[in-house]
C-alpha cells in the first residue's frame, strides 16, 4: 500500500486570549524533567461527516483549538532546556493536509510507516539543542472525506493523561459546549523541580532494527486469558484485571522467544509498568492535572527462580505497584526527590545496558477516553499511536466498543519473528499482526 502527503496549508494558532505576563514562563516539574525529550503521538480517525464541508472542519478545528489553548497555554509554548517553556507569544502549528488514499484502506490493514506519515512531525527524532514546540496538529483528509487527526505532545511537558484531558477540552469547546474542563497547572510546586541541570539517560531510543506491531485481544480472549492467568494466584483473592493478565501474556511469550538467542537459555526479566500518581496521592490530586504525574513500578523475573507461569508474572507486578502510595510520593516530594526518583530503574539500567536481563517497558492508556473525542461529527472510528522505536517498549490501547485491548509491541527483528509464532500467545490474539 503507497500513501503520498500533500502539505495543503500551516497555520499558527495562539491562544484566543493573551497570557498574562505572570504566566510567560513555564516552570518544569521534577518528574517533568526527568521525563524523556520524545513526543507522546495519537492519530484520530473519523468517517465522513455528513452536511459538512472540509473549510468548515479546519475553521472550526482551529478556532476551538485556539480557545482551548487558553487555558492549556504551556502547549502553545516553546521547551528551553530542562526547566521551563517559554510560553511569550505562544502557538500551535497546525497543519492541513491530502492523502490519496481511502480511509477503509488504513482501517483494513493498517500499516506502521504508513501511519506514522499522518503526524505533524517524527515524534522520536527531536534536536536537543534548540527550543522546540510543545505540540503540532496536522489534519489528514483522505479521498473518501474521512479524516486523521495526528497530534504530538511533548512527554517533557505531559503525559498521556494530560493529552486525554486536553483532548476532551478541545472537543467539547468544539462542540459549542462550554464545559469548564479547567488544568491543574501547579505540578512544579507538587513535586519541585531540582534547580541543577539534571542529565537523563537516553540510550533506550535507538535507531536499531527494531520493529513495531500491533496484536488485538477481544474480549472472550481476555476472559480466557484472566482465568488462565488466575490458576495459582492466591495472594490476596483477586481475579487478574485485563491488563495484568495481558501483561503477563506477552512477558511470557517474549521470554520464550528469547530462549536460544546468542546460545543463551531463559534470560532475567525486568518489567516496568507506568503508574498514575494522581489517585495515589492524599488527598487525590485533581482529575485534569497537567503535567508527568506518573512514576514507573518495576518487577524483577530472575533466570534462576524456576519457570515462570501467568501468575507469577501477575504477583511480582501487584508487589510492586502496591508500593507506590502516597508515602512513595511524599519521597518523589522532598528534598531528595530526585535520588528517589533514579532508585527503580537504575540498576536494572546498569544491567540492561549490559545485556544482561531484558528490560520490557509497559504503559496501559486503557483507561484514556480516546474515544469520546467528538469534535461535533460523531466518535472516532480508531485511534492509534505510532511505531515506537524503543526496545521492548508495550503500549496498551482499548477499542471503539472498550472490550478489546490492541497491544502495540516493539521487538527486535529476529525476537518478534519468534515472538509472533509463540502457540500461547496465539491461543488468545484474535486479530493478526498484520491486520
């Protein structure tokens, strides 16, 4: 399948109201900056809409784009460095493009690089010398009169909580509905920023033969898979939740895959998965907290403890996000907030850097509500990411109907070859890579 992106317009849209001069400057959280310089993408299809012509969706697009901006100003602004974003005649670049393809095309048989092209930019390859834009749009109509709406955030301003926040805003003012969906904008003084230049590894992206695909779950699959995944658990009762129980699933499979490579036999196993800090502080922090308010939980499968099944992959997981409470975010809080924050990943860094353990990076957007972004012509058809070239990176999506989850994985080549064939992650991926 060829796809060609014809640039047809850019614009630049600022916040409808000016931004007081107390505002200007931007101050980075602590988890702000130690986050990672890459921008977090989404892509958002939509169907035709009726009774509406394409002049009229980009003037609608972009003037509540505009009046959201207002109070989401910092995404209008510019990263300097590792502290601030400079928010001083702040805008959006939004773009306005053709694509000559049909959008029934992309939905049968979606293809990675194919997808990627309907971003404003490469949301992993970023300069780290100069300032660089908080978020860019670009709006994709297809031949049929459909639509993708691509969007790149920066992960040094936002998580993926605040991009579902944002994006809520955003429809709802394009609806005409003036719901107050206000930002929490005080991350910085939730968790200070440390005052010296922090330098953050960044050697988990690399420009390797890395490849990403997508496998689709449903939900008699996850069902299957939750009672599977709960024989042997008896730690405190509960069933595995749907992504504790897929979790596991592709731990297993790619530690099968492993089995052999380099004359190696089962390797160790590092499991990182993200969590949201903001119910885990008391009091809750506000639902639209804007910023990195999330911290990672990191599980350890060692070689020598015998043959891991489902559930062992699901206990080693609960220990470890059970630790991270509000006691954990006090630490992330203080004075060495920051030596608190390196303490779960650095020394299974030191030894993924060394080949030797695997270190499997998870993060679930499930609970995103990517599919309630009506824009005023109805939900989108699919939403997806980007091919992400990180190492054993594993982002969780839910559908359109919520009950199936699409897994997108990043293996090596040979390590996905192996991975794909696994018979025990075939007993329950419903929907082929490559469809």
């Amino acid at each position: 399948m060829q796809m060609k992106i014809e640039i047809v317009s850019e614009d630049q849209c600022k916040p409808s109201s000016p931004i007081p001069d107390h505002l200007k400057s931007y101050k980075l959280s602590l988890l702000d900056q130690i986050a990672p310089m890459f921008y977090v993408p989404v892509i958002l299809f939509y169907s035709a809409p009726e009774n509406i012509d394409d002049t009229t969706i980009v003037d609608k697009l972009k003037n509540s784009l505009s009046e959201t901006l207002t109070g989401f100003y910092p995404l209008a602004g510019r990263i300097e460095g590792n502290a601030s974003v400079d928010c001083e005649d702040g805008a959006v670049v939004f773009a306005r493009a053709r694509a000559n393809i049909q959008l029934s095309e992309i939905l049968k048989s979606p293809e990675m690089d194919l997808v990627q092209q309907l971003l404003p930019l490469d949301p992993y390859n970023i300069r780290m010398d100069k300032a660089v834009a908080a978020m860019a749009v670009q709006l994709n109509f297809f031949d049929c009169g459909g639509m993708g709406i691509g969007i790149c955030l920066s992960h040094k301003i936002a998580d993926g909580a605040t991009l579902s926040s944002f994006l809520d805003a955003w429809a709802t003012r394009s609806r005409g509905v003036f719901e107050n969906i206000t930002p929490f904008l005080n991350s910085a003084t939730i968790f200070p920023p440390r005052d010296k230049q922090i330098f953050m590894p960044s050697n988990f992206i690399k420009r390797e033969k890395f490849v990403t695909k997508r496998f689709v779950f449903d939900a008699s699959s996850l069902a299957k898979l939750k009672v599977k995944a709960s024989k042997g658990l008896c730690t405190d009762g509960r069933a595995p939740t749907r992504v504790e129980a897929l979790t596991a699933l592709i731990c297993k499979s790619s530690m099968n895959a492993k089995i052999g490579t380099l004359g190696r036999g089962r390797p160790s196993m590092a499991i990182s998965h993200v969590v949201n800090l903001r119910e885990r502080t008391a009091p809750p922090l506000p639902e639209h907290s804007f910023g990195n308010i999330w911290w990672v939980a990191v599980a350890s499968i060692m070689k020598d403890e015998s043959k891991p099944e489902l559930h062992d992959f699901v206990v080693q997981l609960r220990k470890v996000i059970k630790k991270i409470d509000d006691d954990c975010v006090r630490k992330l809080q203080g004075e060495d907030g920051f030596s608190h924050a390196c303490e779960p990943l650095k020394e299974t860094s030191e030894l993924a850097s060394k080949g030797e353990i695997e270190f499997f990076r998870f993060s679930s957007w499930i609970r995103f509500s990517l599919y309630n972004t009506d824009f005023g012509w109805g939900k989108p058809t699919w939403a997806c990411i980007s091919n992400v070239p990180i190492k054993n990176a594993v982002i969780l999506l839910s559908s359109s109907s919520g009950d199936r989850i699409e897994a997108w994985v990043t293996l090596d080549e040979e390590d996905m070859a192996k991975f794909e064939r696994d018979h025990e992650l075939l007993e329950f991926v419903s929907v082929a890579p490559s469809s």
